[in-house]
C-alpha cells in the first residue's frame, strides 16, 4: 500500500468502490467517499443542483 500521498492531505479520503460508504455523485458522476448516512452527493452546491433540476421537471410536469 502506498499510503504516502493520502498522509499529505488528511482531507483527502481515498476512494474504495467495495465500501459502503462509495457513492457516485448523482449530480456530477464523480465518485466520492461519504460518512453520513442518506448523503450521496460530493458538495452542497451538487446538491443543490440537482434538487433544483430535479423540482424544475416535478414543476414543469404539473403543468400538464
Ligand atoms: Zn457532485
């Protein structure tokens, strides 16, 4: 194991895609690690993003 370069940055948490905490960011595709249950998004603005593209098609199809 090379652990060197992730002991550089303590932030950055090395990505396992057999851990359940794998996640694929719904918004931008870009796999990430989370460590909060229901959260699959990379940042708040990905979030954000998505809700409101999200709501914007729930709004539209009301209006049919
Ligand atoms: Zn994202």
């Amino acid at each position: 194991m090379d652990d060197k370069k992730f002991s550089k940055d303590s932030r950055q948490i090395k990505l396992d895609p057999d851990s359940p905490n794998y996640r694929v960011c719904p918004a931008c595709k870009k796999p990430h690690m989370v460590y909060n249950k229901g959260r699959d998004y990379c940042s708040n603005k990905c979030y954000q993003d998505f809700y409101n593209a999200t709501h914007r098609v729930v709004k539209s199809s009301r209006h049919i």
